[in-house]
C-alpha cells in the first residue's frame, strides 16, 4: 500500500509542476522550423483603431525555414506581392525576448521598419504570437499568428 500511496504521491507532484512553459507554448525562444505566421490583427496609432481578418488593409503571411531564409507574401486588392531574405535571431541585454532581424534580397517595398535600409524587426512574444516593432515609428502594430 506504501508503494502504490508513493507512486500517487509523485505522479501527483510531477503533473503540479508542469506548465504550458514546459511544452513552449509561453517560451520566448524562437525554434528554427518550417513555420508559417499569418497576419491576425492590425492596430493603427488611434485608439479602436484595430482591424481583424478580411477587415484589414492586407493579408500576410511569413514563412521561415529551418536554414535561415524566409518569404513574406502580402496580398492587396487580390495583387499578391513577395520577398525574399534571410533571418537571424538576436537578443538584448535585459529583454527575456528574442527578436528576428529579417534582411531582405527581394521585395524591399514590403519591408516594415522604421528606416530606409532592407532590415526588419519583430518580436517573438511566444510560441504562437510575433509581432512586428514598426509601430514604434507611426507605421501600423502587425500582429502574427503561428499556423504550422
């Protein structure tokens, strides 16, 4: 009776102990997969200035791979255009995020950024959600959701 009582016992605390964190779904460490991230959510700098699904100005996706490179494709009155690049991940000091810093090859038009350079920035809040930083220079806040 002792063996089965501790067996309980440590099932019981093993199971306590685990966490969504521990399957990555609130991990802020990018994992180098195939990936694909849609567009969800639009914010414009006015307050209730949000837009969801077919209300958005656009339809985007990225998709990363494994080695480092990535395609945007952004589709605008049924005009799809794309570009091409590559991605590394990078870290602050002090800031738990990780962050993919996206060099474009091709389509430059599509970059979202606060500068005139091919460089973008977004920020990997968690495993399912990134989000692109070109709000912070009066561009619109990009939302992005993991779909594979």
């Amino acid at each position: 009776m002792k063996k089965i009582t501790a067996l309980l016992v440590c099932i019981v605390l093993l199971l306590s102990c685990s966490s969504d964190d521990d399957y990555g779904l609130e991990s802020t460490q990018f994992v180098y997969a195939e990936q694909q991230w849609t567009l969800v959510k639009m914010t414009g700098s006015f307050q209730n200035s949000e837009t969801i699904g077919s209300e958005m100005e656009w339809q985007e996706y990225y998709t990363f791979s494994p080695e480092g490179t990535f395609i945007k494709s952004r589709t605008v009155d049924e005009v799809v255009y794309e570009a091409t690049g590559s991605f590394e991940v990078i870290e602050f000091d002090n800031d738990p995020n990780h962050y993919l810093e996206l060099t474009y090859q091709t389509g430059n038009t599509l970059v979202g950024n606060c500068t005139a350079d091919d460089k973008e920035l977004l920020v990997y809040r968690n495993s399912t959600i990134i989000s692109s930083l070109w709000m912070a220079c009066d561009g619109p806040g990009l939302d992005y959701e993991l779909v594979k």
